[in-house]
C-alpha cells in the first residue's frame, strides 16, 4: 500500500446503527444529527471512521431495502444534515464510510415497479426474471440457507397472472437488481459519484458476495474490480469495504476489487476464545494462513476485523456480561493486525441475541431519567440502566469497559508495530502454552510481543525474546526477568529485540 494511503487510513472504525444511536429530535429514533452531537465522544474514544448503516428513503427500519438511493429518509434528518454530518466529522479528522446496497432494491423502488408492468417495459430487465421452467431446468427453485439469509425459495411472483418471477436472495420485499444489464451498473455507478461528491470517504457494501445469484457467483469478483476502478475514478483514494460473509478462501478473491473486507474467520475465532477459554482454532496460524491467501490477490489488501456486527450476537451477550471478557476480546481485536471495527455500544458492554432488533438496542448514554439521547423505538431486552452501565458511569470509573477499550484504542495508535494496517505484520511467538495467545507485530521501529491469558486461571510463561520495555499491563504483571506471571485474563504487551 502506498504510504500516503496507509496514512489516510481510519485505524479504528465504528459501526453506527443509525435508529439506535442518538435521538436529536425526541421522536424515540437516532439521526443524522444525533451522530453529529456525538462525534465529541467518538473521537474521544479514538475512533477514526464511522461506518453509518443505510438512512436512504425506505420501509423498513433498517432501511436496507431501498427505495430512493439519491435521498435521506426523513427519520433520519435531510440532505442538509447530512452534509453537516460529513463535514463535522472531517474536523475532527473522522472518515464516513455509508453503506451502499446495491444487492437489491426495495420492491417499492421506482424501477421495480416499472419492471413489474411486463416484459416490454424498459426497466424489466434491471431485475433477474425467469419462467417457471427455467428455473426448474436450471436446477436453482430453491437455495441453501446461509448465515447471511434464511431465505430458501428465492424466487417470487410480481403479480398475479405473471408467467415469470423475479428472484430475492433474501426476501420478495428485495428483488436482487441484474448486474448483467449495463444500465443498472451506470445507475449505481452514478449513485456512487453522488456520495462521492458529497464528501463521504467510502462505502460498506452490503451483500458484496451476493452481487450476482448464487449460481453465477463466480462473476461477482471481476464485477468489484470494475466497480473499484469507477469509483477510484472519482476519488482516488476511496475506502471500500466488503461484506462477504464466508471462509477466508472464498473472501480472497474479492481482494481483486474490494479494497477491504470483513475477516468473519477471525470474528468467530476471537467470540470462541470468549465463549470457551480455549484457542481451538489457533487463532494466530490462522491469520497467517487467511493474509497468505489475501496477498496473493492483492499485495495491498486491507483486512477488517470485528467482534460482532448489526447481523450477529453481541459480544457482550457471548461473555455473558463478563467485563473481563470482554476486555479480553477487545485485547484481542486491537492487538492483532487488521483494521478494526467496533459496533457501537460494545465499548460499554451492550448485550444482544436474535432477532435481530434486539441486537439493535439503544445506546445508553446515562441513566434513563437524565438521559435525552436515547432512543426508544422499542421496548429494550437486554440492555436497560440495571443491565448495562450508562456510558456517563463508566466515563467515571477507570476500571470500566469503556475506559479500557479507550486506553488500548491509544496504545494501538500510538505504538508503530500495532497502527500498522498494510501489509497485515504477524509472527508467531515462542510461547506454547494453552492458556495464552500469543504473537509478535514485528515493524521496523520495534517488534512488540503480546502475551493474553484467555482463561480465568493464573498463568506463567517464560519469554525467549529479549524483553526491551513493558508498553502495557493491565494489572502491574509480575515481570521477573523473562519470566511472565499473568492473572486471569490479563494482557501484557512488550517491546522485544
């Protein structure tokens, strides 16, 4: 990568669930201007990129079905909001990432009704239709469920009478637009310039695997190169990110395109490790195996790390509340290589299980009678006053969650070997003991040795490394010589020779 660009690069993103975050307007939903209010608090944090989930015109509450790509729904704010959002945020040295859905449309989108009137209509073929016997000769009635979508018959009737249906990978509410058509690539390609001009930083894009039906995916990697090229056209040094929801050897190819996308190996092996204290997929081979396969498409690739996104379990419900677990998980996440991205309210321990509203819950600013930010467009499951501790708490307590995600967040930008982003830097240390996961983040202005105890016991190691200095203990390690006594779950990290 080149320097100027490893420069421009967020070293810590946050994921913003834009209903959930911060009502500006006491109608009980988060907006445009709720984030704005609160980008004191995330640069605060030390986040440098936001990444705001859909806020386009749409029916839904997650508006990932869209129907007007060019426009704000007005729950969310207006254009002017907006335009104040992005230029708040590049004061404060913030990047936005929006998350573009270019997937499928929303049934209600003003081409899918027009394609619905019949064959002869212009916009028929922005969708994909097939007749009934296509579909059956070509074998696909029916798909897989995926962790992505539960849907298992994809295929919809449009209206009554239709002698074709139109396909939606994950609902009839989403029919999946034919990327095959050069139209519809010029349209998103024209919504892309859109946003571009309105000075965001990139895109999250939503369903990235799924841009072509499943079976025509081997299309979609040269369709990402192309749409990397347009968009670079317009800002040379545009942030794509990838949701491609399956194994490391699948996601690689998407690197010819993608710029960066979503590591879900790593995701799960780290909500392993929190659920059971044991490293069962040796988490540190497979980073090196998984950034071996991305390399070998694209030397430059930038791999995103997470705990848990708008789509998963919280980590905080997969610790069971356990603090030090989740200090444990947010160690992990901020000492590895990557680019990492923390989904709001995981910093203070928020909690969350399917579905998927529940895992979407109000951020808790304070407590609930002093607290005029919060959302309340439903009714909270997991995370009220007595169940999570409002961040004003936690800003107050320096053993909190929230202060310890800041203090690591700090150290990670401010230690070379930890900021770097690419190429991934990643060594397997001398340590073999069970209990611990350890590695080494060589970099040419030091190499630095993190040893995390991953379960609630003590443990000893002995380090063969020539220990230089300790950047971080979380409780006063006992350090003798080379030897390193760690509490549970406790974290060192060292700079060696």
């Amino acid at each position: 990568m080149n320097n100027n660009l490893q420069a421009q690069t967020p070293r810590v993103f946050y994921e913003i669930f834009i209903r959930s975050f911060c009502d500006s307007d006491n109608d009980g939903k988060g907006d445009l201007n709720g984030i704005t209010s609160k980008l004191d608090y995330l640069q605060d944090l030390g986040v440098e990129g936001i990444w705001i989930t859909p806020f386009f015109l749409s029916n839904s509450y997650h508006k990932y079905d869209v129907i007007d790509y060019k426009s704000v729904d007005a729950e969310c704010g207006t254009m002017e909001d907006f335009e104040n959002l992005i230029k708040e945020a590049h004061k404060r040295n913030i990047k936005v990432l929006i998350d573009f859905v270019i997937n499928h449309t929303s049934s209600e989108h003003s081409w899918f009704l027009e394609a619905q009137k019949g064959k002869e209509n212009p916009y028929r073929n922005y969708y994909v239709w097939l007749s009934p016997a296509q579909i059956k000769a070509k074998g696909i009635a029916e798909r897989e469920a995926t962790a992505d979508s539960a849907e298992k018959q994809p295929w919809h009737w449009a209206r009554k009478g239709d002698d074709e249906k139109y396909y939606g990978m994950f609902w009839n509410k989403m029919p999946d637009l034919n990327m095959d058509n050069p139209k519809v690539r010029q349209e998103i390609y024209e919504i892309g310039r859109f946003w571009l001009a309105k000075g965001v930083d990139g895109f999250r894009m939503d369903a990235a695997k799924h841009i072509y039906p499943d079976w025509e995916s081997e299309k979609c990697h040269a369709f990402w190169v192309e749409f990397g090229q347009r968009m670079e056209a317009i800002k040379s040094d545009v942030y794509i990110v990838g949701e491609v929801w399956t194994s490391a050897e699948k996601i690689a190819p998407f690197f010819r395109g993608l710029k960066a996308n979503f590591n879900f190996d790593l995701c799960f092996a780290i909500q392993d490790i929190v659920k059971t204290g044991h490293d069962a997929k040796d988490i540190v081979s497979m980073l090196i195996r998984n950034h071996n396969l991305f390399s070998k498409e694209n030397p430059d690739f930038i791999d995103a790390s997470m705990l848990s996104n708008h789509d998963q379990v919280r980590i905080g419900s997969i610790a069971d509340g356990n603090i030090e677990k989740l200090k444990l998980a947010a160690n992990l996440l901020l000492t590895l290589p990557g680019n990492p991205y923390l989904y709001y309210g995981e910093e203070i321990g928020m909690k969350g299980k399917k579905p998927d509203e529940n895992i979407r819950e109000a951020f808790i600013w304070n407590k609930r009678s002093e607290d005029n930010d919060r959302t309340n467009w439903r009714k909270p499951v997991y995370n009220t006053d007595s169940k999570t501790t409002p961040l004003k708490f936690q800003i107050a307590d320096e053993n909190s969650l929230f202060n310890h995600y800041k203090k690591v967040i700090a150290l990670r930008k401010s230690i070379p070997a930890l900021a770097q982003i690419s190429p991934a830097n990643l060594k397997k240390s001398s340590i073999s003991n069970e209990k611990v996961v350890s590695f080494i983040r060589p970099h040419k202005n030091g190499d630095v040795l993190v040893i995390q105890n991953i379960t609630n016991e003590n443990v000893e190691v002995l380090v063969k490394e020539r220990i230089e200095n300790v950047f971080f203990s979380m409780k006063g390690s006992n350090l003798d010589g080379q030897k390193v006594k760690l509490g549970a779950y406790e974290v060192i990290i060292l700079e060696i020779e």
